[in-house]
C-alpha cells in the first residue's frame, strides 16, 4: 500500500487570503492521493470565540464580536472566490450555526461541554474554506470531518483519545478516500461516542495530525509553520537564535513539556513509538529544510531557552505544625488529578508544597474549596516559568539580569525560574 503524507497547517499559516494562496501554492506540487491535510482555524479565530463564549458566561452582549468574525472569513472569501461560489452560503450556514449553539444555556457546570460545542467552529469553517480554495484551483480534494475520526471520551476541552476506535474510524472512513483523492480535515476537533464534540485542547491540532499519521501509519508528518523549524528559543523574544537541523523524539518532547509552543507536547509520542518522523518547516519558505524530528542517538548541547506565560504559583503550607510529608503530596496530587490540573514545577520544603500551574481561574477556585481546611493557600499570578536545557551560568545572567526570583530550581541539565514580569 502507498505511504501516507500528513500536512497540518495552523491558524497563522491561513490568516489571511495572501495565506491561503500560498498554501495553495505549497500543496499544488507536493500533494498526492495519500495525503491528509489537517487545518486548524484562521489566524486568532479560537481566541475570538474564547472571548464570545466568556462575554456569555458573563451575560455580556456578544452579537458584534459574531459580526466581527464573520466578515473577517467573508473578506477573506470575497477576496479569494468569485461572487456566486457556493462558500457564500456555506459561509452563512456556519455561521447560522454557530448562533443557534449560542442559544443554549450555559453554567459553570456544563461550560466545559458548551465550550467545545462553540471553540469547533473555527476549525470548522476555516476547513470549509480551504477546502473550496483548494478544490477551486484545481488542487482536487475532499473534505472530512475529523469528529467522526478521533473518537474520545467526554473530558470536554481536554478529551482522551480512544486509539482503537479512532484507528477503526480510520481505517473504515479515511482510507479508501485517500485510495482516490487527497483528503483535508480540522485539526483540534474530536467527537465523543455520544455524538458530542469535544477537543484535544489549546493547539491541539499538531496532536490530531500525529494521531492520524499514528493509525494510519504514515511515512511522515509535516507541520507548516510562520518559523524555520524549531529554534533553540522563542524568536519573538529572544534575537539570537539558533535552528536544529534535527533533533531526537525525546528532546524535542522536552521542550514542549517546559512550554515550547512549536509544537504541542502531545504530538511527538504516537509519533516516536512508530518512528515516523516529524518535519516542522516554513510556509514562508517551503523549500527550506527545517527541522526534522526523529531517532537520534547524537544528544544536543545547544541552550534551549523556554519561557511560559500565564503561570500561577500557588503555596500551601500545613497549619497544623506538621512537617510535609508524602501523605500531603498524595493529597494535593489527588485534587489535581482530578480537576485535570497539570503542575509545571513543583518545589517541597519542611512546611509548605509550592506548585507553578498554568492559569485556569476556575479550577484554582475549586481547589483551594477542597484543601482550605488542611492548608493555608496562597497564590501569586501573571508570572513566568523560564526553562533553560543546558545552561550555563554566564547564560542565566545574561536572560535574567537583577530580577528578583520568586522561585529556582536547578539541576545538571536544566534551570528553571519563576518570574514576576513587570519587574523586567
Ligand atoms: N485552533 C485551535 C487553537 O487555536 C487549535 C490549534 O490551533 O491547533 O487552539
Ligand atoms: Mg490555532
């Protein structure tokens, strides 16, 4: 049987109609029937429909954030179709949609679910669109809807992915259209055995191009992005960086893990565990070679600087004069695990457990209800988490000069801060 192809193209490479053309432009001479391409939506589109779905949750008027958004995907469309071209309509339908889903009641117990049933729209209209493009230019395709192929459980926003139904879907859905044409899908999105929507969560996209490429056990995956490849550290922030040519499974997984956001820190293990390598290159340059992700015995010693936004660091000291001991790990882990908090640093001393967390106002709230009576809690929030792999410390002053820590945590390989970042 041919080899399949994944293409993912994300947000920043469709923002916009020149986007869009170029996109074209890169498939018109790489595509073959065994390729999927997985889009996720226009440019900041997600964000756009986080803010609409919170303006209702805070009963805010939301109406002219819709109309925002939709004449955003209609200049696009008016810029790239002819007048009369069946996006149009499909366009408004979509849109009806999405209107209608608002319509629902939302509370903070069901938001979780609610939220998915809105965020799916960016992936499904900007699949729409695309596809159209596509097909207008000659560049045949067909378009599936990836909620009928990853199948998962009901963890709304952070779904689980059921492997064997999602391969079966697969295998029954997917593969005898790539026998005929190529075949464009959203990124992100997921559907439940029940029929609901559910997502793979924030930047999910790259994980639902590896788990296609996993089940359909592709020669390659190739994620399309606004940077070379993977850069030793945030181009946006940081002037010198460096690019790796290659870099192993494990070390690349590394540094999502720390917050690196090339890539999303789900996608590199279906991929390591059947070998198939990963390539992360420039749609803005698509000849460029990239970074190839693969098996690679060489370590690397290059610094990788990792910085996170958006942390939390929370403090729990025991009030009762005892010491911290594993029970009250144990304790404290049981919560998290079961509000889907993930812990990004964690730091123990003789009476207090500090924990650096991503931000999720919500959760924290639900948190500190359950273990306020065993522990005085505290948090500050807005800060940085700064990873830096192989450092050194000629480095470490460079990037943090004077700046107060609130926490470090260092060892052979890595340091780690946590930075208040007004007082850069
Ligand atoms: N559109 C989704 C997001 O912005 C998924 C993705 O971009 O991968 O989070
Ligand atoms: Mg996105």
């Amino acid at each position: 049987m041919a080899k399949t192809f994944v293409f993912k193209f994300g947000g920043a490479s469709i923002k916009d109609a020149n986007s869009i053309i170029n996109l074209s432009k890169i498939l018109h001479n790489r595509l073959r029937n065994h390729t999927v391409i997985v889009v996720s939506a226009m440019g900041k589109t997600t964000n756009a429909l986080e803010v609409i779905i919170s303006k209702k949750m805070d009963m805010k008027e939301y109406s002219s954030n819709i109309t925002i958004l939709k004449n955003y995907h209609l200049d696009i469309c008016q810029t790239i179709f002819p007048e009369n071209h069946p996006i149009f309509p499909t366009l408004e339908n979509q849109f009806l949609k999405l209107s209608n889903a608002l319509d629902y009641s939302l509370s903070k117990e069901n938001y979780d679910e609610f939220y998915d049933s809105i965020i799916c729209f960016g992936e499904l209209v900007a699949s729409r669109i695309v596809h159209e493009y596509l097909c207008l230019k000659n560049i045949f395709c067909l378009w599936q809807d990836a909620r009928d192929l990853i199948e998962t459980n009901e963890d709304f926003r952070f779904a689980k992915v059921n492997w064997e139904k999602s391969k079966k879907n697969i295998k029954k859905q997917l593969l005898p259209k790539l026998e005929q044409f190529p075949v464009l899908t959203q990124g992100f999105i997921s559907g439940a055995a029940s029929g609901k929507t559910t997502t793979l969560g924030r930047e999910g996209s790259d994980f639902t191009a590896a788990i296609l490429a996993a089940c359909l056990g592709a020669a390659s995956v190739t994620i399309w992005k606004d940077v070379p490849g993977v850069l030793n550290a945030d181009p946006k922030r940081f002037e010198k960086t460096v690019k790796f040519d290659e870099l192993d499974y494990r070390e690349a997984a590394e540094l999502t893990y720390y917050g690196a956001s090339v890539i999303h820190p789900k996608t590199i293990k279906p991929l390591a565990n059947q070998n198939i390598p990963l390539f992360v290159k420039s749609f803005l340059d698509p000849d460029a070679a990239g970074t190839k992700i693969h098996g690679v015995k060489q370590p690397n010693t290059v610094p990788c600087i990792v910085v996170k936004d958006q942390q939390i660091l929370v403090s729990f000291k025991v009030t009762d004069f005892t010491f911290i001991s594993e029970a009250h790990l144990h304790q404290i882990y049981g919560e998290l695990e079961k509000l889907k908090l993930r812990v990004n640093l964690l730091q123990t001393s003789a009476i207090s457990i500090s924990l650096v967390m991503d931000n999720q106002i919500f959760k924290l709230e639900k948190l500190t209800e359950k273990l306020k009576a065993v522990y005085e809690i505290k948090y500050n929030s807005g800060l940085q988490l700064l990873t830096i792999k192989n450092h050194n410390a000629a480095l470490v002053k460079e990037i943090l000069g004077e700046q107060p820590l609130l926490l470090e945590q260092i060892t052979r390989a890595t340091f780690q801060a946590v930075i208040q970042p007004s007082a850069q």
